[in-house]
C-alpha cells in the first residue's frame, strides 16, 4: 500500500472513531436495576405495610352494583351504571383509545348524599366503601330479597408523564394500587428514565407534598408512598445521558460539513505532496 493511501486511511478511520466516541452514552445495569439490596443475600422478609384507607368525600362518583333474585329490580338501581356517557381518554390510558364510554354512576352531594331510585337520599360521607355498600344495601331489604351490594370509585385517577412508555392518566379503583404496578400499566421507564429520583406530588385536603423516591433503592418498600393515592402525579426524570446524547447528535450533524471539509482538504494536501 502506498504511503499516500495509509494515510487516507488512517484519516478516514480516525474521523470515524471520533464520531462513534463522541455520540456514545454509558448507562450502566446499576443507574436502571429496580430495587437494589446493597448486600447479598437472596432471600429477605420485608416488613408489611397497610395502604391508608380512603373515605367517601362529597363530588366522588360511585359505582353502585345492585344484585338480588328480582332481575327486573336489579335495572333500575344499576341505571346510572350502564347508561354511557362519551369521554375522552388519552392514548395508552385505561381506555384504550381516545373516545370510550364511560359510566354516569351516582354523584355524592356536597351534603355527602347519593340519591338512589325509589330508596331516595342515602348519606355515606365519611364511609369506606365497604361500610357504604352494607349502608345501602339495608336501605334495599324494603324492596329487594337478599340483595348484595358493590361499590368502587369512577372518578379517583393518578397520572405518568414523564419518561415512561406511555404517560397517561389512569383510573384508580382501590387502596392496594402500588407505584410499581402504576409504572407497570405505563409501561415501565425507558433506558433513560432516571430511576433514583422520581418525583410523586400528592394533594391531601389543602397540602400537597413534593416527594423524591429512589426506586433502585428496595428499602422503598416501607415507605407510606409505596401506594398510590387518588390525583397523585407521578414525574419521571430524564437522565443527564439522554440529554447530553441529543445535544452530542445536534452539535454532530451541525459539525458534520466542517468535519467533511476538513478530511478533503487534508486528502487534497496529502495528494498534492505526494504525487
């Protein structure tokens, strides 16, 4: 090989190097491993923790489910459930698309009333929903044999957004919904979510908490924010890679004219000295 031609070579393999080295990001296994132990043991008994329980408040919206032997009697208390009201839902959400039905339920009233046919007004403010469904349901021994009754929240939600696959609002139907399950239905951080500090926000009467949790550590298990809440906000971070990763493609493609200039004006020189 000429000497001209080791030369063109090596330039056109060193200007190679550089662009592969500077558009490279090291994530490491331990900046995306949930839950990290910091010890070696393979098996240990976490202390259990109970998710506070949510009282029935005035604006919430109930699923009432009414079943007895009368079928006929069951339609009119379970109504407001089936007859649908067009909403929209954001994609990736617990709609699945962007329009769905979704159902009236039973509004509780300021006075903390709901209001059920040929029952009337009901109070169940401050209740579980447990002790609400066996409120209601004496209230339906006047008119039902041996009913049963079910209620669960239409209206409690929580939101992703962030860097996650799917950021969306959520419903939420109970107390033992966990922060990892809630990563789950938004399916999982990406490569660069930044998993040592996720921001949750949550509103409690008229105080909201900003609170930073490092999902790499595991003893986030005992913490009281392992369960998600209604209208809790969860914000996932983007790591500094990702950052620096884009602005490195940026500066490169701008660059990439000067680049090229440069390696043909060396190769021209390099023809001219050694022709």
């Amino acid at each position: 090989m000429s000497s001209f031609k080791r030369v063109l070579v090596t330039l056109l393999f060193l200007s190679s190097a550089f662009f592969f080295v500077s558009s490279c990001v090291r994530v490491t296994t331990k900046d995306i491993t949930y839950f990290q132990s910091g010890d070696s043991l393979s098996y240990q008994t976490l202390p259990s923790i109970t998710p506070q329980v949510t009282f029935i408040q005035p604006d919430d919206i109930l699923a009432i489910t009414v079943s007895s032997l009368s079928e006929e009697s069951n339609v009119i208390f379970n109504f407001p459930n089936i007859n649908p009201l067009t909403t929209t839902s954001f994609p990736g959400g617990t709609g699945g698309g962007m329009g769905r039905n979704q159902p009236l339920g039973y509004l509780v009233s300021p006075k903390g009333n709901i209001d059920m046919p040929l029952v009337g007004a009901i109070s169940i403010k401050g209740m579980t929903l447990e002790q609400a469904a066996d409120s209601i349901k004496v209230k339906l021994l006047n008119f039902l044999k041996e009913p049963t009754v079910n209620v669960r929240f239409l209206n409690h939600k929580f939101t992703i957004i962030g860097e996650v696959n799917r950021p969306s609002v959520f419903n939420l139907l109970d107390d033992h919904t966990t922060l990892p399950e809630a990563i789950g239905m938004a399916g999982d951080l990406t490569i660069y979510g930044l998993r040592k500090n996720v921001t949750l926000i949550r509103t409690t009467g008229d105080k909201r908490e900003v609170v930073k949790i490092d999902l790499t550590k595991r003893d986030f298990f005992n913490s009281p924010y392992y369960y998600i809440r209604n209208n809790d906000v969860i914000y996932i971070d983007i790591n500094k890679g990702k950052v620096t990763y884009t602005d490195q493609r940026v500066q490169n493609l701008q660059l990439i004219p000067i680049y090229t200039g440069i390696i043909t004006t060396a190769a021209l020189i390099i023809t001219l000295i050694f022709k």
